[in-house]
C-alpha cells in the first residue's frame, strides 16, 4: 500500500472568481460548465455534512495520528465549502436558484439522512462520497477535461483535487477502524451515494438550462450524456477505480496515480503558492494515460 500523503492546512486561494469569467466558462459549452457549476453548488452544504458525519466519531479516537488526519481534514472541508461559496456568488447573480437548491440539499442530508439513519451508515456514505472525489481527482487532469477551461475555475478545482487526494482515506479509515463499519454497510452507502448525487446534479443542471434559456434541451442532454457516459467518456476512464471500492480488502492508498498530484504541488510551492499558475502547469503537462 502506498504510504499517504501529508494532509496540508492550506488557506483557501482567493482566485478572483468574482471577476470577468465567462458564464459557459468551459470551452464554452453548456453541458459540460453546467455540469461542474452544480457539483460546486452542492459543495458547501456536502462538506458541512461530511465533516458533521466524522465529527461523529471523533472523541472516540485512540490513535494520535488519526485524531491528527481528521482535525486536517475538517480544516480542508472547510476552505473547500467557503471557496465554493464565493464561486456560487455568481451563480446567484446569474439568476440560478441558489438558496432554494441549498435548503433542499440540507434537508435531505440532515433532516432526513442524519435524522433517520444510524451514524455508522452516514459516516459510510462520506467515506463513499470521498471515494468518488478522490478518483475524479486521480482523473483530473490526466483526462484533460479542463484543458480549455477558464484558468481561475480551472484552479479552483485542482486545488480542490489535490486536497481531496491528500484526505482520501481519512473518512474510510474513521468507518473502518472507530465506526467498525462492515462491508454491507460500506457497499449499501456507496450505492445509494452513486445514485444520487448524479441525480441531484442532473436536477440541478435542468434548472440551470432552463434559467439559461437554453433551445433543443433534450439534444444539449443526448449530446451531454455521451460526454459522460459515452465509450471514452469521463465516467468510463474512472470506472475500474469505482469498482475498486466494492473489493473486500479495499484502501483508498492503495489506488489512485499521483503524477498530477506531485506535479501541482511542486508547481504551487514553486510559484509561492499561485493556485493558478499550479493549475495550468498540470493542465500543460498532463500524465499519460493509463
């Protein structure tokens, strides 16, 4: 298994997203900025719970370094939730039902999910949902999916990636070894977590088609689909890691390639700490493929 990276306190990086980005800011399609303006949508309120459902567990931790890896990883859920709180400003103003999408959320996660099932099972679907982020990480850059987005965006979520790499395990190891959570649990979460996030994105980016007074819908979304789920598409490259999940010995350290990673961090230490110039240095020197 490979050893885990340090997870790194780092502040959120101010990235100017109140500034002149266009509004189909990913080469300049609709399906594709949509899609990844819900994901950011749904951040704030998906940390908050994400850090609630470990904080769970949290007083019953025995092991130092542990203790030390969940205090990081709250930090980080932190900074992800305010940075992706600025990026909704925008969203806002563009006339996208922020607050009523967020209240929603928030119900479901905490007046349904918390309210009616047991810790152990919420502490299962962060650690799936934090499984999910991780391979998108691993993924990120490798794809090229953002080669030809706005480099600000395009920072907001590297920087992200990388930190979701850095914390991958943190969750998974707080189920596996406080919460005692067991392998139906963990495969129960991670089915319901498959479902429905891509379900509560899909929702989301309706709404965004709709408010965009957007033509030819149902053609935007056969197009938009194939982009995803399509041979080659985003989601078939990150499938095997997916599945990893579901084998019994699973670890989050023990997939997942790190050459982005590594590069992005040398390129923001090396930058004294530009997210932007970190973000296209990867974008321009992707991995290869596997």
């Amino acid at each position: 298994m490979r050893h885990p990276q340090a997870i790194v306190p780092r502040k959120g990086p101010d990235l100017g997203l109140d500034g002149d980005i266009p509004k189909y800011w990913l080469d300049g399609d609709p399906f594709k900025t949509r899609f990844f303006d819900a994901m950011s949508l749904l951040f704030p309120e998906g940390e908050k719970f994400f850090i609630a459902c470990v904080r769970d567990f949290r007083e019953r931790i025995g092991d130092p370094a542990l203790a030390a890896q969940v205090k990081d990883f709250i930090y980080q859920e932190g900074q992800h939730g305010m940075v992706h709180m600025r990026f909704n400003d925008r969203l806002r103003e563009q006339g996208i039902a922020v607050d009523r999408i967020l209240e929603r959320q928030k119900s479901i996660m905490f007046g349904f999910f918390r309210r009616w099932f047991s810790r152990q099972f919420t502490l299962g679907q962060t650690a799936a949902a934090e499984h999910m982020t991780a391979l998108i990480a691993h993924g990120f850059f490798r794809s090229g999916i953002l080669d030809r987005a706005d480099p600000r965006i395009r920072a907001m979520y590297a920087w992200h990636a990388v930190e979701e790499i850095e914390h991958k395990a943190v969750a998974f190891d707080v189920f596996r070894k406080v919460a005692r959570g067991g392998y139906l649990t963990r495969v129960l979460s991670m089915l319901q977590v498959s479902l429905s996030f891509p379900l509560h994105v899909f929702v989301i980016m309706q709404h965004m088609f709709k408010v965009d007074g957007l033509r030819h819908r149902a053609f935007l979304w056969l197009r938009g689909l194939w982009w995803l789920y399509g041979p080659g598409g985003v989601y078939p490259r990150l499938l095997p890691h997916y599945l990893a999940y579901f084998l019994p010995g699973f670890h989050p350290w023990r997939f997942g390639r790190m050459e982005a990673y590594e590069l992005w961090v040398r390129a923001f230490q090396g930058s004294g700490g530009d997210a932007i110039a970190a973000g296209n240095a990867v974008a321009a020197a992707r991995p290869t493929p596997n």
